[in-house]
C-alpha cells in the first residue's frame, strides 16, 4: 500500500484526449517493444496497472504466435 501526502494530480483541458493519442503514436515505431505506465491511458495506478495488463498480455500474444 502506497500512501501519498495529501495532492492532487492536476490535469490541463485537453489533457486526455492527447493522452489517447499516445499508444498509437508509438505502436509498432520499434519491433519487440512493448510499453506501460499511467501515461499509456488514465494517470492513476488503476491506469498504470491496466497498462501494464494490456502489454503483458500483448507479450504473451506474440510469444504464443512464435512459438505455436
Ligand atoms: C502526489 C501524488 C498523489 C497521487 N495520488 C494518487 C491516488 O490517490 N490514486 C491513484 O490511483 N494515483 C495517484 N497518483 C498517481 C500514481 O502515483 C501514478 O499514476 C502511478 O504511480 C504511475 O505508475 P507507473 O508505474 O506508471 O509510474 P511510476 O510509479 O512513476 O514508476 C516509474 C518508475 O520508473 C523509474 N524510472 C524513471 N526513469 C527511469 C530510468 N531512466 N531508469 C530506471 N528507472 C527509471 C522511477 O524511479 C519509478 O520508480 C498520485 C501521484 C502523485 C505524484
């Protein structure tokens, strides 16, 4: 369990819809890679691990078609 001081990320409008933007701006740009954190959706730890679930199961996609 993280505990954080009292704050609040702070979002600029547009925030979101930029943000969107992002797995699409770097999928593919570099074979074998494959990439999480809350910058890859929602800034929040929810949004972290999501992240970190979607790639994961991305890795295991590819391994399994290599490999099958
Ligand atoms: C004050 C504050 C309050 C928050 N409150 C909440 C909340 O109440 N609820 C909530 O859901 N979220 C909250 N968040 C947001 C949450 O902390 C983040 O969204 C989440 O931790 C992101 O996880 P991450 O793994 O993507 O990135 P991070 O947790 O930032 O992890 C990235 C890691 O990479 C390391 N790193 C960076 N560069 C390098 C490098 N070059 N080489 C090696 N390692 C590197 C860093 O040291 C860090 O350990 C808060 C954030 C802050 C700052």
């Amino acid at each position: 369990m993280y505990r954080w001081p009292e704050a609040l990320c702070m979002g600029v409008p547009g925030m979101l819809a930029a943000l969107a933007e992002v797995p699409g701006q770097l999928a593919g740009s570099i074979g074998n890679l494959f990439l999480a954190g809350d910058y890859m959706g929602i800034p929040s730890v929810n949004g972290a691990l999501s992240s970190g679930r979607r790639a994961a199961t991305a890795v295991a996609d590819l391994l399994a078609s290599t490999t099958g």
